[in-house]
C-alpha cells in the first residue's frame, strides 16, 4: 500500500504483515544500538493540525529510529493562521522534499484529500471523527502481545462512540482480524445507524442540533449494547474511549455523574471481567470521568504499554510503507 487512510485500507495479510514488522521493531528498543539504518535520506514530516501527544511524538520518535529526518510542522504558528490553505501548506512541504506526510486534522477526510496532492506517502494520524487507523493497529498489537491472539477475541469499546476516530478504526481492523466487536455506550453517543444495523432501536431520538456520526461502517458482527455490566463478563477486553466534551453539546451529555454511574470502568466493574481480560484505552483519558485510577493503574490496564507499542508499530507503518531503502 502506497497511503495509510483507514482502517479498511489493511486486508489481513497486510494488517498482520505490520504487527509482525512491529514486534520486529520492538526488538530494537532494547538492543545497545537503537537506531536502524532503514530510512537514511528519507523526510517524513509531521503534519498537525490538531493537539497530540502520543500519535506525534511516537512518529517522531519511529522515524527517527529508522534514521529518516524529521519535520515537525504544527498549525500554530505557521502561515495557516494567515489563512493558507492545506493544499498549499502540502504543495510547500512536498517542495521540501517529504517522503512521507503524517496528518492529523480536524476535518474528517482531509488525509484523504491531501492524499491527491501529494507524490508521497500519506498517514492517517486522526482525522475530525472519522478515523485513527495507526491507533487501531498499535491496540490490536498489544491484545495481540498480551492476550495472545486475535481472531475470536470479543471486544467491548465503551463510551463516546458517535465522536470517536479510534472506535471507527478499531472496529474495521479488528473485524478484518477476526474479532468480535460490541459498541457500548449511551445512545446519544452511538451513532444511530450502526444501532440499526445491529438490530437495537435506540430508545432514545438524536438530540437538537446534534449528529448521527459518519455512516455506519458495513460489518455484520459489530453488536451494540447500552448495558456495560451486562457486557463486561464476557469479553477478553474493555477498551473505554474518552469523552470528547469539545466535540459535543449538552444534548448528548446531560450529565457527567450519570455517565460515570452507567458507563465509567471503576473497580468493582472490573472485578466483573474475566480474570485474563484486559483494559485499554487510547489515552489521554478523563480520569474520573470514564475510568477511575484505581483501574487506570492497574495490571489489568494495557494503557502504559500501548503508548509504547505505539512507537514500534509506526516504525513498521512507516518501513513498510518508504520501503526501507529498496525503494
Ligand atoms: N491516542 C491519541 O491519539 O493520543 P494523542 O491525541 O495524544 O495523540
């Protein structure tokens, strides 16, 4: 594959050909030398529009451990705050000779459009609620590491659904992979027609002035369900989502005590999972709100190591898709 947009772009061959790249990778990190030679002469540039920790600083950290140069460009404080526009801020970077774009955008398809204008590779690294396929890939590498396998592996993803990029991707990568998927959360925040399509009416109409989300992604055995204990004794993980107040009115969220009540993961509710599951999330999390740090600091919780397979898996992402030096 030339780009890396969504989660739909990886078959499994594809999807499983990065972990195992990545697990590769991994064994870089311990060796005295930790730099490989890969992408020597090779630009990738960083690309944000939006605020990030983990995805930006683990591209940069991945690139520069396959000895690429770095570009790191962020919206703040360059001309895009004198209104150029991303074709042209893209036309400049390439000018610069970039081999690899990694985005993130507010806007939902941006990465897709930026994909037409550029000669090099393109990375999804998040874009508006849409899709955040680089996460979706370095969660399935560690319940891969820790449960051991994917396929058959039943997965809740619990939250705000309807505003989650990671959700989206999770879900085609996993499904691709073998996994079984059940969305849980409030039916304000699961996108209406992925309900529909799993069978289950929302109770509940869309609120005033708010979203259905992006349409549903086609996959027949994503499930939805709007009882977290019902679900949490049979999965092997719980991956809880943050909840994006910024990209929601109070419509959606008329209360967070409630919320917290019904859909936050605190300690009695894990003790609900089956003794080997495992908890994720992709950070940075509402601690309190969707997950108690009792939970979040926990053996069970996956969340420390993810941030850290995270920098392996986009080394593989960006090897395989620069080439190495063969290309
Ligand atoms: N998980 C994730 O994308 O985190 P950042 O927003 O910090 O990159």
């Amino acid at each position: 594959i030339r780009h890396l947009l969504s989660g739909a772009d990886l078959d499994a061959d594809t999807a499983t050909q990065i972990l195992d790249t990545a697990a590769e990778m991994a064994t870089v990190a311990g060796r005295e030398v930790k730099k490989l030679p890969a992408l020597r002469g090779r630009t990738v540039v960083n690309l944000f529009y939006e605020d990030s920790t983990r995805t930006r600083i683990s591209f940069e950290a991945a690139a520069k451990r396959l000895s690429a140069d770095v570009i790191n460009f962020s919206a703040k404080g360059s001309s895009v705050t004198k209104g150029e526009s991303l074709k042209d801020t893209a036309l400049t970077l390439q000018a610069m000779g970039a081999d690899a774009v990694v985005v993130r955008h507010p806007a939902s398809g941006a990465p897709h459009r930026l994909a037409n204008w550029v000669d090099g590779s393109v990375v999804n690294a998040g874009d508006g609620t849409h899709e955040h396929p680089t996460q979706a890939l370095l969660d399935a590498y560690t319940m891969r590491s820790r449960l051991g396998r994917l396929a058959g592996l039943h997965v809740a993803i619990v939250g705000d659904v309807l505003h989650s990029r990671v959700a989206r991707s999770n879900v085609l990568l996993l499904s691709t992979l073998g996994a079984k998927v059940t969305l849980v959360g409030p039916p304000t925040l699961i996108p209406v027609d992925w309900a529909a399509r799993a069978g289950v009416a929302p109770p509940v109409t869309v609120p005033p002035g708010g979203d259905t989300g992006p349409p549903a992604l086609s996959r027949p055995d994503t499930d939805v369900c709007y009882d977290l204990d019902a679900v949490l004794p049979g999965v092997d993980v719980v991956m809880m989502l943050r909840v994006q107040r910024e990209r929601m009115n109070d419509s959606y969220f008329p209360s967070a005590r409630e919320y917290t009540r019904r859909y936050g993961l605190d300690g009695p509710r894990m003790r609900r999972l089956p003794e080997h599951a495992v908890v994720m999330h992709p950070g940075p999390m509402n601690r309190g709100m969707e997950i108690t740090p009792e939970v979040a600091d926990s053996p069970r919780s996956t969340i420390v190591e993810q941030v850290a397979n995270g920098v392996s898996v986009r080394m593989a992402v960006l090897y395989l898709l620069l080439g190495g030096n063969n290309r």
